[in-house]
C-alpha cells in the first residue's frame, strides 16, 4: 500500500506538472492515434504492425509501443497512472531517437526537407516533459490525485 501511495504522491497544487502532462499527452496522442485507430494519415493498428515487424520489430514490441503513444498519452492527459504512463513514453520515444536513426540527422527537425531525416531536437523535449513527470507526478487535477486520497 506504502508503494502505491508513493507512485501516486504529487504536488498536487502543481500547475508546471499539470502544464507539463497535457503537452506531453497533447503532442503524443495524435501519434498514438496514428498508429492505433489509423487516423491522420496513419496506418492503424494492424498496418502500423506489419510496418514495424518489416523493420524486424517483434510483435509484442510493436503493440507495446502501440499502447504506450495510445494509451499512455491518453493515461497522462487524465494524470492516471501518471509515472508509468510517462516512464512508457520516455521508453518508447528514447528507442526510436536512438534506434530509429535520429542521432545520425543531428540536431534539428527537418523543417525544409534539407537533411536525410529528422533530427533529436523533438525527442529531448518530449523524454525532459516525460522525466519531469515520472520524478515529480501529476500535478493538479488528475485522477492520481483522487485516487491518493481515496487510499489515505
């Protein structure tokens, strides 16, 4: 019970934290969304699975990173679950910055099609607004909050 506590336990008068989740969520749902629902161009849940096992990614990998955009930004947005769900995004995002071959594009994004890929500028700022959450919590308004005090 003392650990559930301690992983749920937050400034929760936090408006940084609070700031800090919803763009962390804000900015990784709509990947998610990509991926899971096929939405905004993406290829869905299946198609985004057969992309990743082309790459030689395993099955329970693909839907892990799957779940962690999806999910996990959802999980964030709502501050349920918060050190997990921010532990699961920096995982997933930190594999792809380094495994998916950004470090070899340098530092920017793409902006201007000017360079072979994108840069790690966006992952350094998506892994410090997951670090921060997963040291820190959730901040005000979220369920981890309610769910602390009904464990109190």
């Amino acid at each position: 019970m003392k650990t559930i506590k301690s992983f749920l336990s937050t400034n929760q008068q936090s408006w940084s934290l609070l700031i800090s989740r919803l763009a962390l969520g804000i900015v990784i749902l709509p990947h998610g969304m990509q991926k899971a629902l096929g939405m905004f161009g993406g290829y869905g849940f299946e198609g985004t699975l057969g992309f990743f096992q082309s790459m030689g990614m395993p099955f329970l990998l693909g839907v892990l990173v799957i779940l962690a955009e999806f999910v996990g930004a959802i999980g964030v947005i709502l501050g349920l679950g918060t050190r997990f769900m921010a532990f699961s995004i920096f995982l997933t995002l930190g594999g792809a910055m380094i495994l998916g071959g950004h470090l070899n594009n340098g530092f920017f994004m793409n902006w201007f099609g000017a360079q072979p890929g994108e840069g790690i500028e966006y992952f350094i700022m998506v892994l410090g607004l997951a670090l921060s959450l997963i040291l820190s919590g959730s901040g005000k308004w979220s369920a981890d909050n309610l769910i602390y005090a009904k464990l109190k």
